[in-house]
C-alpha cells in the first residue's frame, strides 16, 4: 500500500529547484594572477565544493585532446 501523506504536511515543490547548477570556474587569474587572485579562486572553489561536490573548470591550460583522451 503507498505511503500516503496528509495534506497539512504536504508542500510542493519544483525538481528543478532541488537540483543544483555545477558551478564553473576560470582558472586563468589562478595560473598567472596574483598571489591575491589564487587565494580568491581556491576560497571560491572551497566554497562551492560543499553544497554541490563538483565544480567545472575552464582556461586550466589542459590541452584539448588530453581532456578528450579522458572521456
């Protein structure tokens, strides 16, 4: 028999919401920035590894047929 939840409990709520965006980062400043600049993107990535666990970089200097190599 299903579960069944009386309404006063009942909320509603949006799938898309409950999903979180990957955020992305531009290691650019990080790899020829500042000392100032590398400490403001691994904040920024410490940051955003707790809510979501995973991050999207790009400009990492990784050439493009090694990333392609990996998938």
């Amino acid at each position: 028999m299903p579960l069944s939840i009386p309404l006063r409990f009942a909320r509603s709520f949006s799938l898309a919401r409950m999903r979180p965006t990957v955020p992305y980062f531009d290691l650019k400043p990080f790899l020829y920035g500042s000392a100032g600049d590398r400490q403001r993107i691994a904040s920024e990535i410490d940051e955003a590894l707790g809510p979501v666990g995973f991050i999207q970089l790009y400009n990492h200097g990784i050439e493009q047929h090694k990333v392609d190599e990996c998938f």
